[in-house]
C-alpha cells in the first residue's frame, strides 16, 4: 500500500482560515503519539504527558488566524510541549 505524506501546510492553513475542525481532528491524532511519548520523558506521567498535549493543541486552536504566521507547525508543537 502507498502512504502520501501528510500536508501539514495544508492542515495548517485550513484550521487556521477555515477553523475546520475534522482537519484539527485528523492533525490531533497525527500528533498524539510522539508528543505524548515526548512529553513523557519531561513530566515522567503519561497522564500528565497526556494533559500537556492536550492543553497545547487547545491553544494551538486558540491561536485562529495567527497559526498562519507559524513557520514549522512541528517544530512549534514540540518547542510548545
């Protein structure tokens, strides 16, 4: 089976105009597993890790329109946790 790379730029800009909640979605569970695995080597609690994650892409989505203005929205997320 072929993969297509995910368009993170894409995603980006449909949350941040569109505020389209299916692609925050699919962006959530694209980024659940390695920022929940990194944010547990920091807080040592994969609850806490989970709470973390949780609270980043809350305001990941908070930011709306400026989430344009985000260079690499990966970097940022992993500098954000």
């Amino acid at each position: 089976m072929r993969t297509y790379p995910v368009q993170l730029n894409d995603w980006q800009h449909a949350i941040a105009v569109n505020r389209d909640q299916k692609v925050f979605k699919a962006l959530f569970l694209h980024f659940y597993k390695p920022l929940t695995h990194f944010a547990v080597t920091i807080v040592k609690n994969k609850e806490a890790a989970e709470e973390v994650f949780s609270d980043v892409m809350l305001k990941l989505w908070d930011l709306g329109p400026a989430l344009e203005k985000v260079d690499n929205l990966s970097t940022y997320l992993f500098i954000a946790i």
